[in-house]
C-alpha cells in the first residue's frame, strides 16, 4: 500500500474481509487489524530510507500490487482507481469482531 499511495490518484482501501464460522465474507475496517497499522509506519520509514532491496522483496509479494501491476501491463490507467481491500484466508473474522455481550449481561442491564 505505500508504494502504491504514491501513484497517482488511486484510493487506497481502508477495509479488508475475512470469513466468518459460518464461511461468510464479514468486511471489516483495517483499523481492527492490530498489525496493520506497525506495518505501515515500518513499510513507510523503509520506502524512504531503505533498505530498498527488503522493501522492494516485500511489496513484490503484495496481492495489491500485483492488481496494479496487471492493470499497468493491460494498459490501463490507475488514475481514479480505488482498489478494494485485501481478503485474509487463514484468520477468522471472529478474531476481529469484539465478542458477544453474555446473555446474562443483557438480562442484568
């Protein structure tokens, strides 16, 4: 995401997904993602003072990137594009959701 926030004019997401118990898609706000947030400081502080070749081997890896690297070599344009969020496979959405109030809290209220 920051090699791509400095491309023009493209919208960045500020969601993810990922599967509930039941194998629902549940789209969540990356502000829940606990590691997210480090990543970006860390991913940020290495785009401008390297090391370069470790940023450059991690964003190669990055499924964003590659969406917008196939958009390029289409030959389509990145300006107005909004790119949707990342899908996690292997983390649960429950990990993400606060958990349900007990039923006896709602009868004590």
């Amino acid at each position: 995401m920051v090699l791509i926030s400095h491309m023009d004019q493209v919208t960045l997401p500020t969601t993810f997904s990922a599967k509930n118990k039941r194998g629902d898609w549940i789209e969540l706000d990356l502000s829940v993602e606990p590691i997210f947030h480090s990543a970006i400081r860390l991913a940020t502080h290495m785009f401008h003072n390297g090391p370069q070749s470790t940023f450059s081997n991690i964003a190669g890896r990055s499924a964003l990137l590659g969406a917008v690297n196939r958009a390029l070599n289409e030959g389509r344009s990145l300006k107005g594009a909004t790119l949707s969020g990342p899908a996690l496979i292997s983390i649960p959405a429950e990990t993400y959701l606060p958990p349900a109030p007990s039923i006896w809290r709602k009868l004590f209220r």
